[in-house]
C-alpha cells in the first residue's frame, strides 16, 4: 500500500459559462499545485461536484487528470455512486489509469445498514487492487459511520484511510482505537484542520487548498516539524475562509468565486447550484481580504 499523507487539495471542477466541464482549465489548476510541491490532489471530491456529472464526464476527468499528473504528485479519484457495481466501474477505471487511491464516500441515497455497508466496501475492494479511503460525511451521504464501524471496515482488504467530516475531534482518538492506531486519518473538516493534525491525523482533503494551497500544505508540514506556533499561526490567519467554506451556504460557490477572484480558473457551478449572490459575493470578498488575498 502506499503512504499518503499531508495536504490533498481537493479540485474544483473547472467549467465554462455554459456549465460544461473545462478541461483545459483543470489542467491549469493541476499545474499550479505541480508547481507548488503538493504532495498530492483529490479529483471528484463533493467539492469536484461529482454527483451533478454524468458518467461520461466523470470517467474524462479522472482519465484526463491521471494522465496529465503522470505520477508527479499523488492523486486520490472519488469514485462514490450509488450502487455498488457502478462504484466498482469508476474505481476498476481509476486504478487502470493509475490512481494512487480512491475515495468512496457511503451509498448517499439508500441510507445502508451496518451490514450494508460492509458488503458494500468489501465488494469493491474484492474486485479491484487498490487503497481505498472511506469518506465519512454524516450531513451530506445521511450515515454517521461510527468509530465502530470502521473498525470493522477497516478489516476489509484495501481499506487504509478515513476521511472524516463528523465535526467530532473525539473521533480521531476512536479510530486509532478501533484500528489499534492502523488506519489513516485524514481531515475533512476546515475549521478544525489544526487540532486534527494534533491528534493524530495525517493527512488534510482541503477545500481551501483551492484557494491557498501553499499555506495549507505549510500546516501539515510545520507540524511534523514541531513548528507548533508557526502552523498555529497560518491556521488562524487562514481561519476567516475555513469558517466560511465550512459554515455558510453555496460553499462550493464560494470556493470557485475565490478562485476567480485570485485570477484562478473555477467557472460557474452545475445547476441546480446558484451562483452567488451580489451580498454573499461581496463575503467571500471581504473574507479574501482579512487573509490578505485581496486587495
């Protein structure tokens, strides 16, 4: 299995004025984070608007994203669907195309039992080779996979990593519990970004990555250093635009009117996402400024 850790960024999904996915773009965006040394991107992600892309589009993407990395950073593919045999396709083709890992977070619509989910994530996991992380997001997939449950999924062949967006720092310390501290814990949460990695956490799929890449990744890095301060420092300077991606409305909005502000490529959500409005506009304009991103 390979050891994933720091900060993933994970992308927008760049699209034109008429909302059709821009690929181009994505890989102008991937460039810059190239640049930057990221360890690695998450592709496909909720903030990739994976579940308003048809499967097409989603197969492009991944295809096109491995293929433009090409092994220069790591990258992470979401292959969640509904069910089970459509989550193997996607996860078969991230592995083909050579993904370091996929993320699937719960069947988001059918509310699975315990049982469910494990049948669930061992199928995928017997029917294709490659480390999987299990995206826990109670508020959007409807399911709370509890520290117990995943001690048992993490049972499964494959299964190496959690994403955890229960808001619920007691977590950390119950998945390496359950686990007898073997799984990998990475952060789903912006605002709660630092005391994650304090506990133990190890890697970061960030939202604001989109925005403030470099920063982010300086987090996770001074920490390993035992730069405890200066990350602190960073953390809350950053903390105005992690409170606004985590608690307001349209964050996905939100992120991809950031980016066009910084003069990054994002374009306008899917519908039935609205673009923002002239007020919530000028938020996220007023947030850019307290961290000093705009003028």
């Amino acid at each position: 299995m390979k050891n994933l850790k720091g900060t993933f960024p994970v992308l927008v999904t760049p699209m034109n004025e008429k909302q059709e996915v821009n690929i181009i773009a994505l890989k102008r965006n991937l460039d810059w984070y190239l640049e930057l040394e990221m360890p690695g991107v998450c592709i496909l992600g909720s903030t990739g608007e994976f579940s308003s892309l048809n499967k097409d589009e989603r197969l492009s993407i991944a295809q096109e994203a491995l293929k433009h990395v090409d092994g220069r950073m790591k990258c992470i593919i979401g292959t969640a669907a509904e069910t089970t045999k459509d989550t193997i396709e996607y996860t078969k083709h991230a592995y083909e195309n050579g993904a370091d890992a996929v993320m699937i977070i719960n069947p988001y619509y059918c509310l699975p039992s315990e049982e469910e989910l494990l049948a669930h994530y061992k199928a995928v996991s017997d029917a294709v080779d490659i480390p999987i992380m299990i995206y826990n997001n109670p508020p959007h997939s409807g399911v709370d996979m509890k520290p117990d449950v995943i001690g048992k999924l993490y049972q499964i062949k494959n299964v190496e990593y959690i994403k955890d967006a229960s808001g619920d720092l007691r977590r950390i310390s119950d998945f390496r519990r359950e686990t007898n501290d073997g799984i990998t814990i990475f952060c789903g949460g912006e605002d709660l970004t630092f005391e994650n990695f304090l506990l133990g956490a190890k890697g970061w799929i960030c939202v604001s990555g989109n925005i403030v890449p470099n920063e982010t990744k300086l987090i996770y890095d001074y920490i390993q250093q035992d730069k405890i301060e200066e990350a602190k420092e960073i953390f809350n300077n950053l903390y105005p635009l992690l409170h606004m991606l985590e608690n307001s409305n349209k964050p996905l909005a939100r992120v991809k009117a950031a980016m066009k502000l910084i003069g990054k490529d994002s374009g306008p959500t899917r519908l039935p996402r609205l673009s923002l409005s002239d007020l919530e506009l000028e938020e996220v304009k007023n947030v850019l400024r307290k961290i000093g991103k705009l003028n």
